[in-house]
C-alpha cells in the first residue's frame, strides 16, 4: 500500500511539472496518432502504387491482346538474337544472358496477358486463385533473370557476396514454394508436362469466358474436342487422353481424403517433410557453400565435400520419405523419376568435378598433344572450355528450377 501510495505522488508530481492536470494515459489519442502514421507511410504509398501497377498493367495487357502475334515474335527475336551476340559463349556473356533472360520475361508477360502458357509449370489445382498466379509469374521472372545476375555478381563482387546474393534468390524462390506447398495443403507439387499444360491452359481459358457457352466448352475441352473433331472417344487419342487426364494429377489427393477423412484434406506429415525437404534444398546447399567452402575463408579439402553430401542425402531422404508412403499414384512415381534425372547435375559440382571430371579432361587433352593430334586437340580442348564454363554458374548446375 505505502508503494502505491508513493507512485501516484511520483505521478501526480511529475504532471504537475510538465503543466499537466490529469494523472490519465489518454489512449485515444494514441490510436488515433497510430493510425494516422499507418495511413501516412503505408496505405497512401501502398495504394497509390497499386493503382499505377494496376493501370499500366491493364494498358499493357490490352495492348498484347491486340498485337499477339507481334508481341510473340518480340519474344522469340530476343531469345534467338542472344546465341548471335559478341561474348556469348565466352566470360563476358552479361549482355547475350541479358537479352535472353528478357526473352523468357516478356514472355511471361504476354502468357500472363493471354492466360496462356508456354512452359511447364507446378499444377496447383484446376482453378488457382490470382495471388496463386502472382507467386508463380514472380518465380517465372526470377529464373529467368538469375543467371544474368549471377553473371554480374561473378564480375562486379567479391565470391563471398557473389554466393550471398545467389542465396538471397534461392530463399526468394523457396518461400514461393513453400506458399504453394500451403496452399495445396502439403502435397506433392507436380510438374506439369506439355500435354497437360495445354489442357490446363485450355480449360482455364473456357473457364474465364464470360458468354453463355462456357460450360458448354469445357465440356468439349475436357473430352478432347480441339484438334480432333472426335476427340477421346477416337481410338487415336486414346493415348493423349490418359497423358491429359486431370484425375491423374489429383489421384493421390482423392485417395488421400477419402482414406484420411479426419485430416480435412491435409498431407500426412511424411509427404509435407518430403516436399519440404525438396523445396529447402537449394537453399541449404548454397548456406552450406558459404559456411564450408574455401572462399569463406574457413574452408578445407575436407569440409568442401559437406555443402555436395548434405544436398544429395536431403535429395535421396526426399525420395525415400515419398516411396514409403502409403499412397503414392503412377503420376506421383513419374514425377520422383523427373526430379531423379537431375541427379546428373551432381557430377559437374564442385568438389566432385574439380576433383575427378575436370582432371580427367585436362590429362585427355594433355594426351592429345603430346601425340600431336592438333584437330581433335583443338575440339576437346574447345568442348572442355564449354564444359568448364557452363559449370562455374550455379543456376546452371543448381537445379532449383523444379
């Protein structure tokens, strides 16, 4: 009691010396004062750039739906005319990997703009919602431009900055992911091939059209009705009718739910960990070349093999956690049997291929001129350059993208 009598006559004073004659915190006043800086330094910026996004977006969008075929060869033109520039194939490849790179950007906008799609992409059910697209146009964008910034990086900064930036994409593209791994709560994210891309893109396109005869089209589209006036019912499609068939991407879903009812749709905590393990990959990968390699500074010959062995055993534990699944559909098995051919990128990392492939091509090489053999000197020597080269760039080697 005496406590408190002694802090109300602290504060009593204290308002008394700053001219104030009320002991009360006013917290009106204070929410009021909160809410003017939130409006003032976020929702005036945040809307007033979302209006000129939205407005130029919307400019740009009409302007490609009038000139699509002009605007697909732009983006072919600019692929194509990048093998032709000066310093492609050699170091100083920026300004050819540039120009590539806005290739595949302006072509993700203008599929963006058409609803359509050119390259294969994660299957996130029939229907994604527009913060889903949004995820996957940023991941699109960001696998087109990082080998370019990659490139830059390698010229401009030191290694070890060199890495944090190429870690910064990785962890950029891995939260994408994660998002996407939320939103079809904890399944296996599908690469889609072509086949049923197109389906896809197709059934998304009768879905957004505004007339009267959209059921009526999906329909069609979903019985093959297109290019074969007889569609799945000719003994002909019968193939592309199982490649395209969207069950099959979802089998494993339906399965699931009806199995594990009580799980409310969600994955088993086996699968979630699997994929998770495949999403984080990359990322663990490149956190451990910047804790383990020799450019750390704190790096032996030892050590350089962890960042290799880490990312091959979180690869080999992510496919053992899918195959000792209860359920696992055929679609799901192609899908594991895709990510496997990736594997092969393993020989060109380091340590490994510094260690065996890149001395055994030089010792071939060394071979070849010592019997004088100048031609076939000349094209291993020109392929080993090729080899070596393409090598040095982690997103070639990485295989983040899938």
């Amino acid at each position: 009691e005496c406590f408190f009598n002694f802090h109300r006559h602290l504060r009593t004073m204290s308002s008394r010396r700053n001219g104030f004659l009320s002991n009360k915190f006013d917290a009106h006043k204070l929410r009021e004062l909160l809410d003017s800086m939130k409006e003032k330094m976020y929702e005036i910026p945040a809307t007033y750039i979302h209006d000129k996004a939205s407005t130029h977006w919307h400019s740009f969008k009409h302007y490609v739906e009038h000139n699509k075929k002009w605007m697909r060869f732009s983006e072919d033109a600019l692929t194509k005319m990048s093998f032709f520039l000066p310093g492609r194939w050699g170091d100083s490849g920026e300004l050819g990997e540039f120009v590539y790179g806005l290739g595949g950007v302006l072509q993700t906008l203008n599929d963006r703009a058409l609803n359509e799609e050119s390259n294969t992409s994660v299957f996130c059910g029939g229907r994604e919602m527009l913060s889903i697209q949004n995820i996957k146009t940023l991941v699109k964008l960001l696998q087109h431009m990082q080998l370019f910034i990659e490139l830059l990086a390698i010229k401009n900064l030191s290694p070890v900055t060199r890495w944090k930036v190429i870690l910064l994409i990785e962890f950029i593209k891995m939260l994408c992911r994660l998002y996407l791994l939320y939103y079809v709560k904890g399944h296996m994210l599908i690469m889609q091939n072509e086949d049923e891309m197109k389906y896809h893109e197709r059934m998304q396109q009768a879905e957004h059209n505004d007339n009267k005869y959209a059921n009526l089209q999906k329909m069609y589209v979903q019985h093959g009705r297109g290019t074969d006036p007889n569609g799945f019912w000719s003994p002909l499609s019968k193939q592309q009718q199982h490649l395209v068939n969207d069950s099959s991407l979802m089998d494993h879903v339906r399965v699931h739910c009806t199995k594990y009812p009580q799980k409310q749709g969600w994955a088993l905590k086996r699968t979630m960990f699997a994929e998770i393990l495949h999403i984080i990959r990359p990322v663990v990968y490149v956190a451990s070349l910047l804790k383990y390699a020799a450019f750390g500074g704190h790096g032996n010959g030892t050590t350089q093999w962890y960042p290799f062995i880490i990312s091959l055993l979180m690869d080999i534990y992510s496919q053992m956690a899918h195959f000792t699944t209860n359920i696992l559909s055929e679609r799901q098995k192609v899908e594991l049997a895709r990510r496997r051919k990736y594997w092969l990128f393993y020989i060109l990392r380091p340590p490994f291929f510094t260690e065996y492939i890149e001395s055994y091509l030089k010792s071939s090489a060394k071979a070849l001129q010592e019997k004088k053999a100048t031609l076939r000197y000349w094209i291993w020597m020109m392929l080993t350059n090729l080899l070596c080269q393409f090598q040095n760039n982690h997103f070639n080697i990485a295989a983040s993208n899938i």
